[in-house]
C-alpha cells in the first residue's frame, strides 16, 4: 500500500518570531512533523516567513543606512534568504528527530520561485506591510523610490507590497521527485520567491505570496491525498470569538463557502486557509483538507480533533 501523501503547511506558530525562539520552536515542530512520518505519512512542508522576512529586510535596510554605499537587498532577495534560513532549521531539527526515532529519511529545502502576473490587480493596492516602522522623512523617500507606505497612527509609516495570486511553481517537478523518491521535502517556503517571466528569464518582484494560498496549489499540483493546514487553534470555529463559538468538526465545500458568505471567518486569518482549501479540493476531489494546531496534529489525524473539509 502507497504511503498517503501530504503537504503540511506550517504558521508563525511553528517558528516563532526571532532567531533564538525560531531556534527552539522547529524543535518542537519536528516532534509533531515526526510523529506524522511515523504514521506513515509521505510529506510534503510550506511554512510561513513573516517575521523572519521582515527581520531580514530591516537588517539590509539598516546596512544600507550605515554603509551608504552598500546597495539594499530586494525583496525577493530577501524571500530567498528567509527560505533558506527557515529551511535550515526545519530540515536539520527534524532530520535530527527521526534519527532519534531510528529513522533514517533525507530532508531536503528547495530554495522554490513562483510566477505572478505582472498585471495583477495586487500590484495596484499593495496591502502586506514589511520591515521597520519610518520617520515621514524616510517613508517620503521610499515613495520617491517608486515603492508604497502606509501609517500606522502613533507608529510611524510602514513600506507595503502587493500579494499576487500564484501561477506556476518553477521548481514543481524536483519537488515531485523528491517526494515520489520518499524523501520529506520543504519547500515553497513563505509563499516562494515571486518572480515574473521574460522570455526564458524570471525576475525577482517586489512582493510577496500568501502563505495559505500557495500551500493549496501545491498540494494540488503535487496530487496529494491531504492538505494539513496548521494554525493557532485546534479547528475552525462558528462565530470564532463570541459567546456562540462554536466548533466545527466537518463541513464541504458547499458548506465552507456558505459560512464565507455569511462573514464566519475572519480575513487575513481563518479565511485564506478556507480559500487554500477551496482551491485544493477544486483540484483534487478525492482529496481532504485538516485544519488544526500543530500541537493537536497527532490527534487530529485519529479524528479526535480539528476540522476536515471535503469537496462533497
């Protein structure tokens, strides 16, 4: 019998936010991630990057500050880098768990670039806010730099870019050879590198991709039989945060995009994991989607927890 492939996408909550909490959270997040192998699960890993690319493009900022003649890393630059440095820590903690555990099972990162269009209608409302909070005077130069800020009131003025829907993944069929060969593969790290064709070359683009909505297209274009989708609660919720809350165990597809239209998840949270289940599912309908804390992951795999989502 095949082993059940599945993506994993993993949240802020698996890494942590700085270095050092990133440090002891994958350690964490190894253990829940092993227990799936040990269930005999092929897998797959997406994970997001917020604050490690945010961390990261202050530090090139800053660098360019004190060394004028220092040129500034882009941020797909600093997409790639937060890949690498996330892949890093997932790979080598969980390569290290399942030697504990007797296993011996290659983890590999693929530094991973995905197409956007360059007429996307994101591209004309950025709304992702990155990097560190600017005086006027700073944000009036990022403006004439051609790039968009926004102000957070008693703050300061913050630089946004757009999030463009996903196209293709570049590196899609390494991703599937490694994983048809057995190996646990991390990739598409923080939505992937954005980049736009040109003829034969891709071009780095200042932006970024949601970290849900890429992790459903590659559980589909991967064919795989689950999408885990891991956040800070244990599964999805009615009326999350009232005094109505109320769990929701299962629904469809039918059922999902009723409570979408009826307001019952929040944007920027819960609803872009419904729309990655959405268009998983619209891809691969024998697939399922789990959406619970990583914490719960194991129990939620038995049905003891968490939310399942079918298309029918």
């Amino acid at each position: 019998m095949s082993k059940k492939k599945v993506v994993v996408s993993l949240g802020h909550n698996a890494l942590g936010y700085t270095t050092m909490e990133q440090w002891d959270a994958v350690k964490i997040t190894a253990k829940a991630l092993a227990d799936l192998v040990e269930a005999d699960y092929q897998l797959t890993i997406t994970h997001s990057n917020g604050p490690q690319v945010s961390m990261i493009h202050k530090a090139m900022t800053e660098l360019r500050r004190v060394y004028i003649d220092y040129t500034p890393a882009p941020m797909c630059v600093c997409s790639a880098m937060s890949q690498g440095y996330v892949g890093y820590d997932i790979q080598n903690a969980l390569r290290a768990e399942l030697l504990n555990r007797g296993i011996s099972k290659p983890v590999s990162t693929i530094l991973t670039q995905v197409t956007v269009d360059p007429y996307d209608e994101a591209f004309y409302e950025p709304t992702k806010q990155i990097g560190r909070f600017m005086s006027k005077e700073d944000a009036d130069i990022e403006v004439k730099k051609g790039n968009y800020v926004v102000e957070e009131p008693g703050q300061g003025y913050r630089r946004v870019v757009a999030a463009p829907k996903p196209i293709d993944i570049v590196e899609i069929e390494t991703i599937q050879t490694l994983s048809d060969a057995g190996q646990v593969v991390i990739a598409c790290g923080g939505g992937g590198i954005p980049v736009i064709e040109q003829q034969h070359a891709l071009k780095g683009a200042s932006a970024v991709i949601e970290k849900d909505c890429i992790a459903g297209k590659l559980a589909a274009d991967l064919k795989a039989d689950q999408l885990i989708i891991c956040t800070s609660v244990p599964c999805v919720y009615k009326n999350f945060g009232s005094d109505k809350q109320e769990a929701i165990a299962s629904m469809t597809v039918t059922e999902a995009q009723k409570y979408m239209e009826e307001g019952q998840f929040e944007e920027g949270t819960m609803l872009p994991k419904i729309e990655a289940a959405i268009a998983y599912l619209t891809n691969v309908p024998n697939g399922s989607v789990l959406i619970t804390s990583l914490d719960n992951a194991t129990d939620a795999i038995n049905g003891k927890t968490g939310t399942v989502i079918i298309r029918q």
